[in-house]
C-alpha cells in the first residue's frame, strides 16, 4: 500500500546516539542501550536524499525536518548544506517545509549560525539554566562544563539572527529553584522555553534517579513557574513557554502541537541514521521499529501492525481521567510517564498529583486568557 498524506513530519537522528556530552541524565543513551545494534554510526548522504526523496512523494501540503540526536551537528554542516539540496531538487511540488535542529550548542560557531539563519531553521539550544546545575548534569566527554560554550552558542545565533529556543530538562536539582531559574531565563533575554520533565529510565522505576522528579516537586515548581511567568504576561512582558502556550490553545479550540498533550499517541517517523524508523523519540528500540527508508513507504511504516500495536494503548482514557476536572487540559499525559498495566491498558500519570496541583492553582488564569485571546487575538 502507498499514498499520499498531506503532512509529513519527520525526525531524524544523523548521528544517531554519538554525543560529544556526557549529559548525566541523557534518555537516548537509555534507549540505545536496550537495542540490540545501539549505535548506528552517522547518516550517509545516500540514506539523507532517499528520506528527502521520499517524503516528498508522499507528502502533499508541507514537510518538517527536524534533527535530533545524540549530538546531530556531529554530522558536519556540509550534511545540512547537502539537505537544502537534496530539498531544493525534489521539493518538486514546491510545498512548505520547515528544518528544525536540537543541539547542545558545543559545535554552533558563526558557519553554523549563519546557515541556519540563511535557510531559516528554528534551533533548540540545550541549557539547563544556571551554571551551576548545567555545568553538573551537562559535562562533556572530558567531564568538563559546557555551560559557557552553550551560552556563547546562544550569543553567537542572536548575532546572525538565527531563531531559536531553550531546552532545559527539569530535574530534581532545578526544580527546587523556580525563581532562579526564571530570573535566568530573563537575565538572559531568553524568551523562547521548552521546559522537559527528566525521564526516567526505560525499565526504572519513576523517581528512583538522583535526577528524578517527585510528583508534589514537579507540581511545586510548575505553580511557582507559571506565577513568575503570568505576573509579566499580564505587564505585557511576554515569555513563551511552551507548556502554558498549549494548555492556553486548548480551550481556545486549538490543538496542542506538543504531542504529549494530545490525549493519545499517533505514530511519527524517527529515523535513526542507518534509515530504520520508529514511532517515537521515547521508543526508538527494537520492539517498535517499523521498517526502513531504503525499502518502505512512509504511509506503509504509519499505517502497519507495529505502530497500531504502539498506539492502541494510548487510546483507552484511565478511568481516574474520566471524572477529573481537569482531564480536558491534561488529557493522561505522555505515555513515557505512565506504566503499562497487565492488560496492556496504561496507568494514571506519575505526575498526575502534581498535575492536579498546577491546575487547581492555575485554571481559572488560563482560561481567562484563552477567553481574552479568543476575543483579541494577536495581529
């Protein structure tokens, strides 16, 4: 079976895990780990320019690329360069595309900052906030801090105008410090955040990591967060944070970008370098793999046994969900942070308590500026 669909956003790992950090709490290096083939070198340009080809036969209304790692910049920019390419001469139908890259920064000089300005790619720039916490949980292969590299790597995109955003992972350590870490970030005039709950391990239990998040210290911190955050929204001095811009487009009848809010999982394609593709970031491991770039269609990969048999559990809504008041902001979560039960059913969240906190103290302003947006949008 192959047809056409009309978006299609991939995933890819150039260099699948290879990393140049040592980044205490790296979830790919979990993931890798429980794969039979844990390393699948770097991307070739032929396995790039088939993936490229390709989904610009199946897709019909836009395209996104988005590189992730390990380390993607590992790749080398004459990769990239290779992909506006291999973009410009397949693009036949001339649809939308959109690049995207997730990096820790180490490598970003003004070569790199200048292309991606010039071919406007939105750039996710790893840095767990203060200095001291990045410099402990994100060392490189030296056991070095990497925290003034990655903050002269934001300095260097500003300066070619490059678009980017923060990515902090949200570990134990940082979430004791809600007000440091905001001041950071607006120190800084870093007004674009990704917040990320530090994942546990695969077959670790939640919480059990010197990394790990509580329940009640997530739902804490994400209280405190969000009254730094609305006390400037409501000044006019806007930070966009990601999580709360979603849970704000809920209500406004939006669907939330980030998947993790969507109430159910759907099957994307994560393609590791050696072209085999998965339906998740979270599960790229030998269970899900859903076949390769050199030989099947995207549709084929999408539509199968193994992403429906990813997906499925995904579907049923716990029964705690049912009655919750706050269920249609929350909608279950993602399903990394909720445990398969014997049926095959997920379990409530373990963040669920700290969830039910953040929306008790938080839900009436959401919905209030869901309302004022609704009446006065943005131009």
């Amino acid at each position: 079976m192959e047809e056409n669909m009309d978006a299609l956003s991939l995933l890819i790992k150039p260099a699948s895990g290879n990393c140049n950090m040592r980044c205490r709490y790296c979830f790919y290096a979990d993931v890798t780990d429980s794969r039979e083939v844990k390393n699948r070198g770097m991307m070739t340009l032929d396995t790039l320019e088939i993936l490229v080809k390709k989904a610009f036969e199946e897709a019909t209304h836009f395209v996104s690329f988005g590189f992730q790692g390990g380390e993607p910049t590992l790749a080398g920019l004459d990769f990239y360069k290779a992909l506006m390419e291999f973009q410009r001469t397949y693009n036949i139908r001339r649809i939308p595309v959109s690049n995207s890259i997730q990096t820790n920064g180490s490598l970003i000089d003004a070569d790199w900052a200048e292309f991606f300005a010039e071919n406007q790619f939105l750039t996710g720039l790893s840095i767990d906030g203060t200095k001291e916490i990045h410099d402990r949980l994100r060392p490189d292969a030296q056991r070095k801090g990497t925290y003034l590299r990655c903050m002269k790597a934001a300095d260097t995109l500003t300066k070619a105008g490059a678009d980017f955003n923060i990515l902090t992972v949200v570990t134990r350590d940082f979430a004791r410090h809600p007000d440091k870490a905001y001041n950071f970030y607006k120190k800084n005039n870093l007004r674009y955040i990704q917040l990320i709950p530090c994942l546990d391990g695969l077959e670790e239990a939640h919480g059990s990591s010197p990394y790990s998040l509580s329940a009640e210290l997530y739902g804490d911190f994400l209280c405190r967060f969000f009254d730094l955050w609305y006390e400037d929204f409501i000044q006019g001095d806007y930070f966009s944070v990601r999580m709360f811009d979603n849970y704000i487009r809920i209500p406004m009848g939006e669907p939330p970008e980030n998947c993790g809010m969507r109430g159910h999982c759907s099957a994307y394609p994560v393609i590791e370098a050696d072209g085999s593709v998965y339906p998740c970031d979270f599960y790229v491991i030998d269970e899900y793999l859903l076949g390769y770039v050199q030989k099947d269609s995207f549709a084929d990969m999408l539509q199968g046994a193994t992403a429906a048999r990813f997906i499925t559990p995904s579907e049923t809504v716990h029964e705690d969900c049912l009655t919750c008041p706050y269920g249609f902001l929350c909608r279950g979560g993602c399903r990394r942070d909720r445990e398969t039960m014997p049926d095959g059913s997920l379990s409530v969240n373990y963040y669920c308590e700290g969830y039910k906190k953040f929306f008790a103290h938080t839900k009436d302003r959401i919905m209030d500026i869901a309302r004022k947006m609704l009446q006065d949008p943005p131009t």
